[in-house]
C-alpha cells in the first residue's frame, strides 16, 4: 500500500510539472506571435510629396513664373527633375542637395566625357567659374578658390530654362591635384569650344556651389564676366609632376584629341 501511495503521488507531481510547463510554453508562444503580426502590420513609410516653400523657391530662383507647370505634385516632382535636374529629395523639403554634383575627383577623363556630350546634345553651353569677390587667384592666397559650373539651355512643351550643373572638383589653396584637376577641365572646355565665363561670388556660394546646395545669383542671372578664367586653363604638368589621381598633360591632350575638338577653336565669350 505504501508503494502504491508513492506511485499516487508521483503521478500527480509529474502532471502539475507537465501542467506548468505547458503553460509557460503556452504564454512564450503567445507573446511571439504578438510581437511578429505586429511587425507583419507595421505600415511602410511613404515618400513624401513637394514641399510648397520648396516649389515657389525653384519657381522664383529659375524665374518660372510665365511658364505652364504642371498641376499635380507627382507631375511637377517629374518634370523639374527631368528638365531643371533638381533632386527630388530636396524639393521634397529634406536636407538634401538641390542638385547632384558632377563627380569629376580624380576622374578628369569624366569631365571631358561629359564635355563632349554637352556639346553634341546641348547648343549655347556656358561654363561658369565662380571665384571669392575681391580675392586674388593666386597659390599663396588661402581664401583663394574657384568653382565650376556647367548651364545650358532646357525647353519643353511647358518652358523654356536652364540646367545647371555644379561640379565638385574646385580650385583651392593648399591641394594641389584637386587643383589641377580643375584647371584641365577649364582647359577641356575651352578646347571644346564653349563659353567660358567668370563670375564673382560671396566665399560661402563657393561651397554651396560645389555641394550642389546653391546656385549664385551671378549665374542665375547669366552675368558678364568680371575676370578671365582662362588664367587658371592647364592641360597639366609633365609626368615628373603628377600625383595620384590626376592625368599628365600628354594623357589630357591625348584623350582630346579623340574627341576631334578643333584646338585653339575661337571662343565664344
């Protein structure tokens, strides 16, 4: 009788384990499924329409004013970035750039790339070089500095305008390849035959033009030039010169002469 109690009382023991057990499991499992349909539920995250600000912004910078915009935000997101090449980000109201740079850092052979299409696809092409107002270009100036910019005209069926782009390359004090990067490409433009204008800016529309923030206003408004930047025009230095990242003049003249760009072509400015 003895064993038999034992046995009694053995049995009940394991069942209120078992019992205990299965309800623990039963809750884990629960709060498992919990917590996933909750991330199965989570709604994604829309992309944000025109910022208004941003939009009249475009419109008085670009002086928009008399031409016929589209009327819907998914419309008028479209055109701008297709024709102005406006960052979508940007006119959305982000902290974006409102135009993407060209990336031409130790890649000139880009720029003479691109040179060569904007000649080909786009008539009345102008290369801006933008430098601080009053500073003297010259290598022992610290505050000296000059940025590049590309324009031409854009026409569709709703406007005529101008695309700008801001190049990332710049000519500055205290780095050399940067800085020969930048004359070749103003010596490439001037092979190729466009309008070369210089321009006079505040310091801060120097970087705000290189990080594609900001156009100045002596370029939106099409300017004459206030100085030569033909002076800054380089095809390069000697292969006893160059650096990483940067084209000796031979491999710059060579890559243009692919191009079959008549050299000392008249300049149009």
């Amino acid at each position: 009788m003895e064993i038999l109690a034992y046995a009694i009382w053995g049995a009940l023991g394991g069942c209120l384990v078992i019992g205990v057990l299965v309800f623990v499991y039963a809750r884990l499992h629960a709060r498992y499924d919990d917590s996933a349909s909750v991330e199965i539920e989570e709604p994604q995250t829309e992309v944000a329409g025109i910022n208004p600000g941003r939009w009249e912004q475009l419109v008085a910078m670009l002086n928009l004013h008399t031409c016929t915009l589209p009327e819907s935000e998914e419309e008028r997101m479209a055109w701008a970035q297709e024709y102005l090449g406006v960052e979508p980000e940007w006119l959305a109201g982000e902290d974006a750039p409102m135009y993407p740079f060209l990336s031409f850092n130790n890649a000139v052979d880009q720029g003479v790339d691109f040179i060569s299409t904007l000649v080909r696809t786009r008539s009345d092409a102008v290369l801006y070089v933008a430098k601080p107002r009053g500073i003297l270009l010259a290598e022992e100036i610290m505050d000296a500095c000059a940025a590049l910019c590309f324009a031409a005209p854009v026409s569709s069926a709703r406007c005529n305008s101008r695309r700008y782009f801001p190049v990332n390359v710049y000519w500055e004090w205290g780095y050399a390849p940067e800085r020969v990067q930048c004359s070749q490409i103003i010596y490439a433009a001037i092979e190729a035959g466009l309008e070369i204008k210089g321009v006079e800016v505040e310091q801060g529309e120097i970087y705000a033009l290189v990080e594609g923030k900001r156009i100045p206003a002596t370029v939106l408004e099409n300017t004459p030039s206030s100085w030569d930047p033909r002076i800054l025009a380089s095809a390069g230095e000697g292969p006893d010169g160059v650096r990483k990242g940067m084209l000796a003049a031979q491999e710059l003249m060579e890559i243009i002469s692919a191009q079959g760009w008549n050299q000392g072509k008249e300049d149009k400015a």
